[in-house]
C-alpha cells in the first residue's frame, strides 16, 4: 500500500467495487468519486485484469454475484487477502445469514456490509480503514528496521551471548581456520555457519552441507569421498563426493560427533593433507576447502571414553564458537516472535499478527527444550490455526500454559513447603501497612480502603503493634 507520508504531489487512493448491482454505481460515484480514484466493475475476470495492471488500495467485493454462489464469494476474498495482505477488503452482501458473515470474517475481511449500502457510512468507514493500514505499514517497517540492527544476517537477537556470537563469527570470516559450532539442537548452528561464510572471503565459492546423523555410516562415507564407476554394486557411475564437491569453498558437517571411528580417521587425514581418494578409486585430489563443524555432544566426555579421536578433536576444535540456548536469552524471545510472525504471515498472506503481553510472559517462562527451532514452529502454527489477529494466552500450546503453571507453584509452595501460617500473617500486615501509608496513618481511611469495619482495623493494629 503506498503512504500518505510522502506525497509530493494531490495523491488519491484506488477503489474497485465489483458487482452486478445497478444501483450501486451512481450511490458509490456521489460519495467515493471525489476523494478516491474508483472503478466499479462487473465480473471477477475485470478485477484480476486490473490487479495486473495497478492493484487497488481498497475492493469491495459483492459476493452475491462475482460468482456463483455466496460460497464461491467467500473463496474469492480469501484469494484476494493471500494475494494482497495489506489490502483494505470488504464483502458486500444482500444475505444477512451468520454463517455468511463468519465465512467472511475468516477469510478476514475488513468490513462486512449488508444491503442496502449506505455510501456515507462507506465513505467514513473506508478513510478510517485506510489511516488504520497505512499506520500499521509505518509501524512494521519501523519494526523491521529496529529488527535489521538487532540481528546478524539471519541470525537474530541483541542479548550479550548473541553479540559475542555476532564478534566472534566476524573474527573469524575471512580466516581459513577450522571452527566448531556447539550448542544445543535447534539453536540455529547451521545459520551460524552460513553467517561466517556470507561474511568472509568464500561467500560466492560453494558451500555444501551435510548432517552426519542423517545417513548410515556406509552412505556418509559415499556422500563425503565419493565414489569410481564399479565401486560397489550399485555404482553405475562416477560420483563426487561433498569434500570434493566443496572445492575453494566450505564444507559444513553438522552432527560430526556422530561419525563412526573409521571415518573419522579417514577424514582426519584428509584435514592434514587436503587431499581426498574416492572410494573404489586410486587417485589423489588435492582440494582447497575451508571445513565447519557443528556438535551438540559432550565431545570432552566422548574422547575420554574412547568415542571420538583425540586427534580429530584438536583437528576441528580450532576456534570454537559456543550458541547459547533459547532460555538463556529470554530478552531475545520478543524479537524472535516479531521475526517468524512477519514470516509466516507474509507466507500464509494474513496480516501481521501480534501477541498479547501475558501471552509473550507465558512464552518467557517457557524453558523452550527445542530452542529456536520449537518456536518457529509454535509460531508457525499459531499463525495457521488462529484466524485472530491478536494471539492470546488460550491459543499458546497446552504444555507451554502446564509449565507457567508449574512455575507458579513452585514459587508459591517450594520444595521444602511454607509455614502458612506465618505467610498469612505477613500478608496481612503487607496490607496494613500499605494501607496506613497511603491514608497518611488514618485506621478509620484505611479500613475503608481494605474493606474490613473499623473495630476489625483498630483490633489488627493492635495485634500488630501499629
């Protein structure tokens, strides 16, 4: 939608009406004409005509007659809401059935008008709409920009574990040393890596990702060397594997931990000379490649007991880069929800959806065990399953509101558990005092303020030597 802000000349918003009714035309010409460019059109296949050319800022769509039937209607504002979030959209209409209105409202339309029309309550109802969006546009990409300088690439937070992330990924961009990504999983290792090679010298060589847990040993060991025609039975042709692959480029290799002893070996040797042998092959190639990895395994505890090579260990653990999971950096989550919100909103074509603040204080007592990675997908489903603009505490997942409660319990009744009796009392007095201070000392005020008698407030302040 274009902005009123920065006109430089008398600008008009467009308004497509689409109906078949008569009537409407001289109605909308009298009190939309004026202020506003308006096409009144006739069939659905004028309108995709004219959204081709200049896409209206407002349609009201008449879904009595654009199609079919009512239902064919509903359809087609939901098509044009996916088409065009951002567009002021309203269904006209002759029936006044509920159901009808509900469809509508769930294919979010912004107004929803039963015949007769009255085009000044139009005419007043539209300009409000319009200011409404156009604010909302302003506000989001102000949004957007604060997000922009609160982010890395497409890495996203400004609490102090991020930025030392945000330091050492450019530190060590333009170097070709070994780093190792730790963290837990869905902490957003891999964006991490694509950040270091976005940032440095290698940024338009390949880059070539693989997890090492995703396939068995026999096909990983296939997928990072290679392999010659005849190699095995299977082996019809001649194949390059992924070191091979990442030539004068990064090799990525998420999940190392999980590699088995003989291929750590073998990829051992490859680090050292930088040289690597398909299998089946007999010829050495020399390959120029810069090599990240990723663990979220105690690789300390894995060498002692004999797991994972102490050599291959100090190979990769050149410069380690540490993420911090979700719940160690709650004042992020805020930003994070703001970012996949834009996403799938935009991806689903609905307007931006907000949380409401006790919703996000649930979502902050949440210890997030999937990280980032669990809520971009419970955004992602808030998105998709609540027709609401506004996300409240009752949409969050059934285990998010368990555990909000479960963290009240504990600071209401610890482990140990409570002298309640000794609680109450000092409850009680917390309210006495509050009250005498804000009545200036005044026990006939305060007892008024705690609506207790005055005999009830003169006896407590006794026994409470006030």
């Amino acid at each position: 939608m274009r902005r009123a802000a920065v006109r430089t000349q008398p600008f008009r918003y467009s308004v497509a009406i689409v109906t078949t009714d008569e009537l409407v035309r001289p109605e909308a010409e009298t009190y939309l004409a004026p202020d506003y460019d308006l096409r009144v059109l006739q069939t659905w296949d004028e309108l995709m005509a004219l959204m081709k050319k200049e896409s209206p800022d407002a349609i009201f769509l008449d879904i009595d007659t654009v199609r079919e039937r009512s239902e064919d209607g509903i359809a087609a504002l939901a098509e044009l809401r996916s088409m065009r979030p951002d567009l002021i959209l309203a269904a006209l209409t002759r029936s006044d059935s509920r159901n009808t209105r509900h469809k509508a409202i769930e294919a979010i339309v912004d107004e929803y008008l039963v015949a007769p029309i009255d085009f000044q309550e139009v005419l007043i109802v539209l300009n409000r709409a319009l200011e409404k969006r156009v604010a909302e546009i302003e506000y989001r990409t102000e949004q957007e920009k604060e997000a922009e300088q609160q982010s890395f690439l497409e890495l996203i937070g400004a609490s102090e574990a991020m930025l030392q992330v945000y330091e050492a990924i450019r530190r060590v961009s333009d170097s070709n040393s070994t780093v190792l990504i730790r963290g837990e999983s869905g902490t957003g290792k891999e964006l991490v890596a694509r950040a270091i090679v976005a940032s440095g010298a290698r940024s338009e060589k390949p880059f070539i990702s693989i997890n090492c847990a995703a396939l068995p040993e026999n096909l990983i060991e296939t997928e990072l060397f290679g392999h010659e025609k005849g190699a095995f039975t299977d082996a019809k042709t001649a194949r390059a594997g992924h070191i091979e692959l990442a030539h004068t480029g990064t090799l990525f290799l998420d999940e190392i931990a999980t590699l088995g002893l003989s291929l750590q070996s073998k990829l051992l040797r490859v680090l050292e000379d930088r040289v690597v042998t398909r299998i089946g092959g007999k010829t050495e190639k020399k390959i120029d490649f810069r090599l990240l990895a990723a663990t979220n395994d105690d690789l300390e505890g894995m060498v002692e007991a004999g797991q994972f090579r102490e050599d291959l260990y100090y190979r990769i653990n050149v410069v380690p880069i540490v993420l911090p999971p979700l719940r160690e950096r709650k004042s992020d989550l805020p930003l994070l929800v703001d970012h996949f919100l834009r996403i799938y909103c935009r991806e689903n074509g609905k307007p931006l959806k907000q949380v409401e603040s006790e919703a996000l204080a649930v979502m902050e007592e949440y210890d997030w065990p999937g990280n980032i990675r669990e809520l971009e997908n419970v955004i992602q489903r808030l998105v998709i399953m609540n027709d609401r603009q506004v996300i409240s505490v009752k949409d969050l997942p059934q285990q998010m509101l368990v555990a909000s409660n479960a963290s009240q319990e504990a600071i209401l009744i610890p482990e140990e558990g409570v002298d309640f009796d000794a609680e109450m009392g000092r409850i009680e007095l917390a309210y006495l005092q509050a009250a005498l201070h804000r009545t200036g000392g005044k026990k006939s005020a305060a007892a008024i303020l705690l609506g207790i008698d005055p005999q009830r407030m003169k006896y407590l302040c006794r026994k409470r030597n006030l």
